[in-house]
C-alpha cells in the first residue's frame, strides 16, 4: 500500500485536498490539440491523488492564450494561462510555468500528447514516494519519421558522450521535478541554455522510466532543424569547455607538424637539396592554418557571443498577461 502522505511537504494526499502535482503545457501552434490535450488531462487529474493543477504557457500567440481562456472556466482543476510577450522559446517558457509555480512537483507535458499518461503517473509515484527529486523519461522507442530518428540519435549520441556521460542514449525530452529542483532551477539566469542540460548539471540522481513515445495524431512538429541546431549549439556553449581543449590540442598537433615541415624545409636549403620553392607545400600549409585559425575564431566566438548576452542582464521571457483559475 502506497502512503497516503505526499513524501515532499508532507501534507495528505486523500480526501479533499489541494493538488501536489502541477503540470506546465508549453503552447505553441497548438490550437487543434486542445480538445485531446484536455481530454488527456482530465484523465490524468484523476489517476493523480489529490488530483493535478495546470498551468499553460502560450509562447508569444494570442490565439493560444485566447483558445484555452476561454474554456478556463470549465477546467475541473486549479489552472492558469500565461501568455508571454513573443515567442522565447520552449525553455523559457517553461521556466515562466516554473517561476510561478508552488506546488510540490512540477512536469512539462507537450501539447501534442505523445508522452503516455502513465509515464506521468509513474513521475507522481518516483518523486512522492521513492524519495527522488528528478524523474526522467527516456524512449523505448519512438513512432516518428526516419530522418527524424536519426538525427536524434546522432544528437543524444553526442550529448551522452562529451556533454552528460550519464544522459540517455535515446533522449529524454520529460521529466518531473521536486519543489527544491524548480527552485534552483528558477534561480539560473543564463539565457539561450538547454532545459535537460540544466536539470543534468545540478546533479541530483534520477529516476529513468521508459516509455513508448506515441505518433503524432495531429499537425506536425513545429522544432525545425534551425531550432534543433541551436538547441544543439546552446547544450555545446553552455554545459561544456571540450571545444575549446579540442582546438588547443589540434593547435598543439598542426604546429608540431607544422615546426617539422620548417625543419626540413631549413635542412634542405642548407644542403642545397632544394632547388624548387615549395608550392604544394605551401598551399597546403596555408590552407590548414587558415582552417584551423577560422574554425577556432568561430568556436571562441561562439562563446563570446553568449557570454554578452548573459551579461547583459535581460530577463529569459517577459509576461503579457495571465489569467487563473483556483478551483
């Protein structure tokens, strides 16, 4: 039998009483999800005890934000919608659920729903009564197309190998999280950062549930390759120094080489065994130089540049208006 006491606050978790877990849904393009999206939630609120609060976060499109106000009213849990002022981004809109939130879990759920409801069931159970304050879901296996599958294992490949050694292989885009990691989580100003690679780096062990991730019923992805590619380039720049030690190897590696063509260059025309300047030589020695003087240039700059934006002191996200629901 499980407890009827949440393991976080400590506080009863039968009978009527107000909910522990509260789950942020992002909304971006997602008003012809929202009849399963709420479908999907009343369900959860009664497989969760104590039922769950929900708060959307509508990323810069009012017509998100107008879709779900208008049937707030007839949410059967606490709710809330933020619309913030243009889009930021999944992660800061996430941490706008997050900062406001006070409940004793928090979890992100997509509007497109192809996370299984249990998977949330089982975050509820890990976090409130195993003791764990981070609960990740990593894929079994996924029902989405080809070049999408393999971008994302070449992607978590690289993630688990030289940025999170302890990340998952397969990807893990869900989680639910403790009060004291969302406010520590809060408390991290950097701008233009990676959601999981935040949640890796305050290093809390985690609780890995697997799950079957479903195919999209509805519309498509809106997470463009650009939008990847960022995604990728903010987890490089901001969780990780191994560029920078790459570059000054390979630096090391081309100009040992380098000072040894030198040699034998000098030898040669001391001993009068070349009589023919060295044009291959010379491109050659050039054009790798010069690579390597750009890609470097562009590797230091790439951490230049987030250091200015981080220094300049601008908020993740800015609210434009909120409208809530307590009961």
């Amino acid at each position: 039998m499980r407890s009827a006491i949440c393991g976080i606050c400590g506080d009863s978790l039968s009978g009527e009483v107000k909910p522990h877990f509260e789950i942020i849904v992002p909304l971006f393009f997602s008003e012809k999800h929202l009849n399963k999206l709420s479908h999907f939630l009343r369900e959860l609120s009664k497989k969760i005890p104590g039922g769950i609060a929900v708060t959307f976060v509508a990323d810069g499109r009012i017509e998100d934000y107008q879709a779900v106000a208008v049937d707030l009213q007839n949410f059967p849990t606490p709710s809330k919608v933020i619309l913030l002022s243009r889009n930021f981004g999944a992660g800061p809109a996430l941490h706008a659920g997050l900062e406001e939130s006070d409940y004793c879990l928090s979890s992100a759920l997509a509007s497109d729903l192809q996370e299984p409801i249990e998977l949330f069931t089982a975050f509820f159970d890990a976090l409130v009564y195993d003791d764990f304050q981070i609960a990740l879901g990593f894929r079994k296996k996924r029902s989405d197309p080809k070049l999408a599958q393999q971008t994302s294992r070449a992607y978590w490949w690289i993630s688990k190998k030289f940025i999170h050694p302890d990340g998952s292989l397969t990807g893990s885009d869900v989680f639910a999280i403790s009060r004291r990691v969302r406010e520590a989580l809060v408390l991290m100003p950097e701008l233009n950062t990676n959601f999981n690679s935040q949640l890796s780096w305050l290093g809390f062990y985690p609780k890995w549930i697997g799950y079957d991730r479903r195919p999209r019923e509805i519309g498509r992805s809106t997470y463009s390759i650009r939008r990847k590619l960022k995604l990728f380039s903010d987890s490089i720049y901001g969780f990780t120094h191994k560029p920078i030690t790459f570059m000054t190897y390979s630096g090391l590696f081309l100009s040992s080489i380098f000072f040894l063509l030198a040699l034998i260059a000098l030898f040669g025309k001391i001993t009068n065994q070349v009589t023919i300047p060295g044009y291959a030589t010379t491109i050659i020695t050039i054009a790798l130089g010069q690579s390597l003087t750009l890609l470097s240039l562009g590797i230091v700059g790439g951490y230049v540049v987030r250091s200015f934006e981080n220094s300049t002191g601008r908020p993740k996200y800015v609210v434009a208006k909120r409208t809530s629901k307590n009961s």
